[in-house]
C-alpha cells in the first residue's frame, strides 16, 4: 500500500511513523518517499492510517490500497546434481 502523510517533519516525524507501525505489524516493510509511505506487511489500510494518525500525523490520500504480505517465503532450490 502507499499512503500520503500530511505534515510529515523530518527524520523525527519519520521515525515516530516507522515504529507506530511496526507496533501494528513486526514485520512489515516500510519505504518513505516524503510525504509518501509504502507498506508490505499484514496490516490492512486502516490498521496503517489509525496507527499513523496514532502517532499525529494525518493521511491525506490513500494512492495504491494492494496489501503486500511481507512475510519471509522460504523457496527451496532444486536438489544438485551429484
């Protein structure tokens, strides 16, 4: 998902946004692009914007809603040839 964060203010405001979110969700990946957030986790679009506006800040817009699970996904490789 990508969300637009109103009144976002610098490496602070960022940093208080990363962990409102990961108190939501662990093990989420979270990408900022001022004012821009993306967000590959389990958390739903609401989970994310309660928790942003948690923490005092506003989501303006929601651009893109695709929840991305960000789950580790184990993919065994073929067995080598001996």
């Amino acid at each position: 998902m990508k969300l637009r964060i109103d009144g976002l203010r610098g490496d602070d405001g960022i940093r208080t946004i990363i962990d409102a979110l990961l108190d939501v969700d662990l093990g989420a990946r979270i990408n900022f692009d001022a004012p821009l957030v993306s967000i590959a986790g389990r958390m739903t679009v609401d989970d994310a914007s309660a928790a942003i506006e948690r923490s005092g800040y506003q989501v303006t817009s929601i651009i893109d809603r695709t929840l991305v699970d960000a789950g580790f996904r184990y993919k065994p490789h073929d067995k080598p040839a001996y």
